[in-house]
C-alpha cells in the first residue's frame, strides 16, 4: 500500500481513543497529530505497532496512555526497533 494514502487519517489506539490525525508516514514511524485548545499532542508511533487499517482509520496496538509515555517525543526518532 502507498504510505502516502494513510495520511489525514484518524489514529487510535487499542481502546479506540484518538490519538491524532496522521501526519507523516516513515518507513519506521507513522507521525500523528492531535490539536487541542493549548495543547498539541504528538506521537511518533512505530509502523509495527500498526494493527489494521480501513478507508479512514488506523488502530494501533497501544494505549494511549503507552504512547503518551513512549513515543510523545518532540523530534522523530533516530530508529525504531521492535522489541
């Protein structure tokens, strides 16, 4: 699939929060975004972690409260590596 067709879709996570709109797709990361009224949150989450997909949404396996932990970075990571 073109990476490229994921972007503007709605991510989640494995409780079906929202954890953004897809911004970016690495060959390592997927980059997503999400915009509140004094916040925005950004997710540098690792393509592995991508459980499925559909024409306007990506799941991935991961909490919200994970991402927020491990992947709420400022900058893109160097590489991600599964473990």
């Amino acid at each position: 699939m073109d990476c490229n067709a994921l972007l503007k879709r709605q991510a989640r996570d494995i409780n079906d929060e929202e954890l953004g709109v897809v911004q970016e797709v690495d060959p390592n990361y997927v980059l997503t975004q999400k915009v509140m009224s004094n916040n925005t949150e950004k997710f540098y989450l690792p393509k592995y972690l991508l459980e499925r997909f559909n024409l306007n949404l990506l799941w991935f396996k991961i909490s919200k409260e994970e991402a927020k932990n491990g992947f709420m970075i400022s900058s893109p990571p160097l590489a991600v590596t599964e473990s």
